[in-house]
C-alpha cells in the first residue's frame, strides 16, 4: 500500500482553490461498489448511471426558513479531482480505482430543487431534492447538509426567539461562541433573517448592511478597579468615597452623550442599579444618555422587577432593560410574562453554540423510477420523486402544507403554491435575494400562518398507499427465518 503523509505546514495551508474529496468514506466506497461488476443489474445496467432522486428535510426543528443556498451554489462548483487525491483514493484500503476513474473525468448531469430563500418549512418536508445518476447523485449528501443545516438551525432558533420576545427587541450577541469568524459572519446574517434585529457582529454588519449593537464589558467596569488604590480617592460632594464602579458609569456616560447602556450586574445588580442612577442624575447629560441598562446574571425576572421600580422611583421611567445571560425563546417567553415591560434581549449562546440543530438529512426516495423509501422505526422517509404545496384560503392565510407524488396536484376549496423549483436550470438558476429581502419574505409568511405552532403537514392518498404498500413489501421475506439459526 502506497502511504500518502502531508506535513502540518501544508495541512494548515488552505488552498481555496484545490479541489476537496467532499465527503465521507462511505460516499467514495459506495461510488466504486456502484461503479463495479458486482453492481449491474440484468440488463447489464451500472447502479452508478441509475436515474435516482435524494431530497433533504430536517426532522428536529417545529419549523424553519429554508436557508444556505448560496452555500449549496459555492459546494455544487465542482472540477475534477487532482493527482495527489486520485492517488490517496486509488491506496485506500478498499482499492477506490474505479471511483477514482470517475471523479478524475466527472459529469455533472442533474437536476436540483429547492423551496426559495426564507420559505419557512416544517419537519418532515422535503425543502430541496436532486436528480440524476446515483453514483454521482449520492455523492452530494455532505454538501446539502452541510448548505443547510446550520443555516436552517439559526434561523429556526431566531424565529423562535422573535415569536417569543414579540413587539421587543432581539439582538444577536452569538460573536464570542461561534466557533470561528466565518460561522460568526454566517450566524449573524442567518439569525438576522430568522427575525432578530441587529447583530454585536461588525463584519456581519458591514457585509450586510446591518444594525451594529452592543454593551459596555464588565471588564470595561472593572478596569477601574485601579482606583481603590489612589491615594487621593474621588469623593462625593458629601465627603463619601465614590465607588469605582460610579465612576466608570460616569465616564461612559460622558463618552457616549447621544445614549448608551449600563451594565449593572458586573458586582451585584443592587449596587449597579443605584450607582447607574447616581451616575445618571448627576448632570443633565448623564441623564440624557443613559437609554438602557443591562442585567446579564441570576434570577432575571427578580431583577427586572427590582430595577424597573428603582428607575421610576428616580424619574428614570424611559430607562429600558435589556437583558442577556443564556436565553432562549423558552425562558424569553417566561420572562415576558412576568415583567412586560422589558425592552429587549440579547441572545448568544442559545443561537447555535449550545443548542439543537436542526438535524438535516438527505435520504434516497427513487431509484431507477422506482419509489424506495427507509422503514425503521420513528427514522422512515418519505418515498418517491415528490412535491409539496401550500394550500392558501380566500382570505390569504396558510391552512395546511399537502406532500404529493410529482405528477398529481390536491384539489379543494384552496389555492395550491408549489414551494419546489428549479435550483440550478441553465440559463434560469434561482435568485437568491439579500438577507433584508429574505428576512422580508419570512415576516411576510408569518403573518399569513393563523397559528404556526399548530400547523398540519398531510400526505397525499397516493403517497399514503405508495408508502404503505413499500413498507409492506419491504418488510416482507418470502423465507421468514429459514436458513437462520435464532437466537
């Protein structure tokens, strides 16, 4: 076996222009099995050249803008591998020689569907699909889910927290737990079109021509900590020593005379709020600029509560509070509920550091014009090369989402929208607008859904029976357990 070694120099060294093996091991074994004696049918035919279909859905999230096709556009750039992958494949383990073969000289013969940009889907639903070849066709796996699973994940998230905060505003404070700066830039925009309001991101701001926004640092309060140690300390007018923490308030105060935030929990949320409102009334243009103040720990509601009445007692009723520390849209709707009168929120970590993807899939449902479906357990997939539709009633609202086989279309008291098209026609490739028009499209959407947490997806009668009978079938061995030992 010939051993292929890259030195970490050249691993570290990222050539955006070389061409990747953009996939799993099984993607490259599955293509030489396909592509080999053992994978011809009776006529002869390679399973590698068989007409077959994939669509991709996302099972974990109630619902979802349909989002990341421009970075299934950037994946679908294909050119053929160069010599020194063909050679790591042709020393596989498994000889890949005839998938090598292949990808060294590759046609790209298929046709993709997607629901447009923002279309907002529900689990289950086909939202994207891709026909052609199998060999070539299975290979495409990792670049659907890669296109849209954190996409779809963001905006599911940010549209949660949106429904949550209603009327309040929503801020995306997810910089610092991204990972990287390319998913920070890529959240940002997802969560800005899944209908939060600004971003602490500058880069996703400048890119997209967002709403920068953002707080003073605790360590901003605590770098005034030097202050204790003055030999002369300030003092207030009374003769009492002014806590370092006031005059870092009164300085950011002064540095920020057209309105800023106050952060108050960075010692405890009762000293902050009252050196906030010395802070505050200690001139008129402290008063002026102090706009909001910022609760970032412990028991929020509680806090909310406690500040709310310190600010009105000091005839600072036009404070806001924003407040932040780990939410979701959970915990949004709970402190909502009890303290209405909160401004808005800041979410980081909730948005997609530590929360639940979407889990995209990208599973076979036609081979040779043949429907096939998986049948295991609460993980089966639909069957067949399918359509779905959004049926609209005479007064514009969405009533239900219909899945069909291709060649039928449901019928009833309702108008029926097609939510697949053509991706990558030539000549006729979809648009995808800008995050603003995207993010228009799903407020669009949202106020035409009566209740979207209780939305019904129905299966056509021919795709019930086309499922049932597969399962039957599928299901079923002529043998039983003859030839098999049972344990």
């Amino acid at each position: 076996m010939v051993k292929i070694s890259y030195s970490i120099a050249s691993f570290f060294d990222k050539n955006m222009s070389e061409t990747k093996l953009y996939g799993d091991r099984y993607h490259y074994t599955q293509l030489n099995f396909a592509l080999s004696e053992h994978a011809k049918d009776v006529k002869g035919e390679l399973l590698a050249d068989k007409p077959s279909v994939f669509y991709a859905t996302q099972r974990k999230k109630r619902f979802a803008p349909c989002v990341g096709h421009e970075r299934l556009r950037r994946s679908l750039v294909e050119m053929a591998l160069e010599v020194p992958r063909l050679r790591f494949l042709r020393a596989d383990k498994a000889g890949l020689n005839l998938a090598a073969d292949r990808l060294e000289t590759p046609e790209f013969n298929y046709q993709i569907r997607t629901a447009l940009p923002g279309t907002i889907m529900f689990a289950g639903e086909p939202f994207a699909d891709t026909a052609g070849p199998f060999g070539m066709n299975q290979m495409k796996e990792i670049k659907f889910e890669h296109a849209f699973d954190m996409p779809m994940t963001v905006a599911a998230n940010a549209l949660e927290i949106r429904l949550a905060a209603g009327n309040r505003h929503a801020s995306d404070f997810s910089n610092r737990r991204d990972g990287s700066e390319e998913n920070a830039l890529d959240i940002a925009i997802y969560s800005y079109i899944g209908g939060l309001d600004d971003t602490s991101n500058m880069e996703a701001a400048f890119k997209a021509d967002l709403n920068a926004t953002g707080t003073m640092a605790h360590y901003t309060v605590e770098s005034f900590t030097h202050l204790l140690r003055n030999i002369v300390p300030t003092k207030h007018a009374n003769g009492r020593i002014k806590h370092p923490q006031e005059t870092a308030f009164e300085k950011w105060l002064d540095a920020h005379p057209q309105g800023t935030t106050l952060l108050l929990d960075t010692y405890s949320v009762k000293m902050g709020i009252i050196q906030a409102i010395r802070a505050a009334k200690s001139s008129p243009e402290r008063r002026n600029a102090l706009k909001f103040v910022r609760i970032d720990s412990e028991d929020l509601v509680e806090h909310s509560l406690f500040v709310r009445k310190m600010l009105d007692a000091n005839d600072l009723g036009n404070v806001g509070i924003i407040l932040t520390s780990d939410l979701d849209e959970r915990r949004i709707r709970e402190i909502v509920a009890a303290c209405p009168f909160v401004s808005g929120f800041g979410v980081g970590t909730k948005i997609y550091a530590e929360t639940k993807v979407a889990g995209v899939i990208f599973k076979l449902c036609q081979i040779g014009y043949c429907s096939t479906m998986k049948c295991s357990g609460n993980k089966s997939t639909l069957p067949g090369y399918n359509q779905v539709w959004r049926c609209v009633d005479k007064s514009g609202y969405y009533i239900k989402d219909i899945i069909s086989m291709i060649n039928e279309r449901p019928h009833g008291n309702f108008e029926t929208i097609p939510l697949l098209r053509q991706f990558n026609k030539p000549g006729n490739a979809m648009n995808i607008p800008s995050p603003a028009k995207q993010r228009e499209f799903v407020f669009e959407q949202l106020a035409k859904f009566r209740d979207i947490t209780d939305y019904p997806v129905e299966l056509t009668g021919a795709l019930k029976t086309e499922q049932e009978n597969l399962l039957k079938k599928l299901r079923h061995d002529d043998m039983g357990e003859e030839g098999v030992i049972m344990a």
